[in-house]
C-alpha cells in the first residue's frame, strides 16, 4: 500500500469516527489534570480498607453502609489490586471510562435518531462535566 492510500485510509477513518475522537479528547482534556493530583476525601478510608484485608461487609460498602455502591466498590477494588497506592493509574482509568461512557452515549443518541451534532454536543457535556 502506498503512503497516498495509506492517508486516504486514515483521512476516511478519521472522518467516520470524528466525533468519537473528539468526546475521547475532551475527556483527556477535561481530566488530565487530575492526573497529578493525589487521593482526596473518602478514597483514603476506602484504601485504608482494602489494605486492612478483605470482607464483604466493608466490599459492599466501604465507607459507609448507608452507601450500597457494589460496582464502584468492583472498580476500586480492581483499579487497588492494579495501581495499589498509585493515584494516577487510579485517574488514568477514570478518564479512559469517562471517554468510552461518552462514546456509547453518543452512538445511543444517534441510533435513537437525534442529529448528529446534539448528539455530539450532549455526549461532550456528559464527558467533560464532572458532576453528571
């Protein structure tokens, strides 16, 4: 293949997935900043209580019984068996969800017959507003 075909394919994929790319990079803009930070707030009681050991009591909690959160709790469990003490790989994870989650929302607006830009505008505003 030749370097003309070679960046028509790209220029091609590029266009199909445009907005796809751009909800990923307004994920990575809007939180990479986060990824120089440290843990705040409750994540270090809930590190605390996954180096304390195991149990269902505090999986299914953590912090506090009043907050049933079990597939939070499967991904910080599985996000601290990876990253241990490490908040970036902690970060870097949550701006990786945060793009796919965008990118589904923005193939689901589309496919419910939204125009393709609101639908682009809506999946960028979740993506990159953190309190949705």
């Amino acid at each position: 293949m030749t370097l003309y075909h070679q960046n028509g394919a790209i220029s091609r994929a590029f266009k199909d997935h445009k907005g796809e790319i751009l909800i990923a990079a307004a994920a990575v803009l809007a939180y990479a900043i986060s990824l120089v930070n440290t843990f705040h707030t409750d994540d270090w009681v809930v590190l605390s209580l996954l180096r304390d050991g195991f149990s269902w009591r505090d999986f299914l909690s953590m912090e506090n019984m009043g907050r049933f959160r079990p597939l939070t709790n499967i991904f910080v469990c599985l996000r601290y068996l990876a990253f241990g003490d490490n908040p970036v790989g902690y970060y870097a994870v949550n701006i990786i969800l945060h793009a796919f989650f965008g990118i589904l929302l923005y193939r689901f607006l589309k496919k419910i017959g939204l125009k393709p830009a609101v639908a682009l505008l809506s999946s960028i505003i979740f993506t990159a507003y953190f309190q949705h």
